[in-house]
C-alpha cells in the first residue's frame, strides 16, 4: 500500500523560505515520478515540480525559486521554497506516478502553505 505523508507547510511572510517533506512508503513499481502539486482555492491542481532520476521540471512561476530532491536512503521527497509570494498560496500535495503506467498514481493528503504579504 502507497503512502504519502507531507509535512513542513505553515504561514510565512512574503520573501521567506519552508522546506516541505514528503515521506513515502510502499512503492512497488520501478520507473517512478515524483512530484510536489498545489490547489489554491477556487482554482485547480497544478504541477509544482517533478523530479525522475536526475531529471527535474518546474513550472514556469516557481523557477529559480523553488527546488525539488529526493533522498532514496530515506524515502523522502522535498521541495525547498524560497522568495515566496501571496499568489503561491495553497494546499500543497505530493504525488507519485508510475512512469510505464502513468493512470497509476497516488496522493498524499496535502499541507497548506499560506504566504501573507
């Protein structure tokens, strides 16, 4: 069973810094992608940051800004947030995905990040 666990979101001024984790388990398959998405509300889920082997892709508002790793020795995955704005406001999920079987993917449960001006 695949599981997920975010932590590391919280309220933080404008310009400021939070490191999110995302501790997973129960990942059987090989080929697999894993990914930070936020959802503002009113607004739907979008890609963050994706990170395959060394291969990592961003979205166009978080380059430069943000960085995604991931640690195998302890199942975790990261995204280290700096010089954030209001507008990345949202609840934060991480999210693996089987790259042969893309329809296979899962969801942790999500941690808010909330940025005051």
């Amino acid at each position: 069973q695949v599981q997920l666990v975010e932590s590391g979101g919280g309220l933080v001024q404008a310009g400021g810094s939070l490191r999110l984790s995302c501790a997973y388990s129960g990942i059987t398959f090989g080929f697999s992608v894993m990914g930070w998405y936020r959802q503002a509300p009113g607004k739907q889920r979008d890609m963050v940051a994706t990170i395959f082997g060394g291969t990592t892709s961003y979205a166009d508002s978080v380059k430069g800004r943000f960085t995604i790793s991931r640690d195998n020795a302890k199942n975790t995955v990261y995204l280290q947030m700096n010089s954030l704005k209001p507008e990345d406001t949202a609840v934060y999920y991480c999210n693996v995905k089987d790259r042969v079987v893309p329809t296979r993917q899962y969801w942790g449960q999500g941690t808010q990040v909330t940025v005051s001006s």
